[in-house]
C-alpha cells in the first residue's frame, strides 16, 4: 500500500510540473506584447533622433548665417 501512495504522489507532482508551464496560446501573447513595447520602443527613439537632427541642423543653420552676416559686415566694413 505504500508503494502504491508512493507512486501516486510521483505521479501527481509530475503532472503538477509539466502544466505549470505557459500554453502556447499564452506564449504567442507574450511574444506578441513584446514585439509590441519593442516596435513601441523603437518608434520613440526614431522620432527622438529625427528631432535631435532635425534641431542640430537648425542650429547650424543659424550658425551658418550668423557667419555670413559677420564676414559681409567685415567686407563691408572694410570697403570703406
């Protein structure tokens, strides 16, 4: 009788082992969610380097014309 409650409880925590992993229904929304906060993720840092570009090339824009404007007073500025 008491290989038998011995086998029984093998069997039993065995069975308990193998369904405690996630189905693959649960799996497939997992992989899901993730590609979703990574494809979210990457959309963000897309748009902050596009932003960043686009404000580097504003600055040296101004920048740019700022010494434009300086050499034509100097050019200026010397003719007379």
């Amino acid at each position: 009788m008491t290989k038998l409650f011995s086998i029984l409880a093998v069997a039993v925590l065995a069975t308990t082992f193998v369904s405690c992993g996630p189905s693959a229904e649960e799996k497939a929304k997992m992989e899901e969610a993730a590609k979703r906060a990574g494809d979210s993720i990457s959309a963000a840092l897309s748009e902050s380097l596009n932003s960043a570009m686009t404000e580097a090339t504003a600055t040296d824009s101004t920048a740019t014309t700022a010494v434009e404007t300086a050499t034509t007073a100097a050019e200026a500025a010397t003719k007379h």
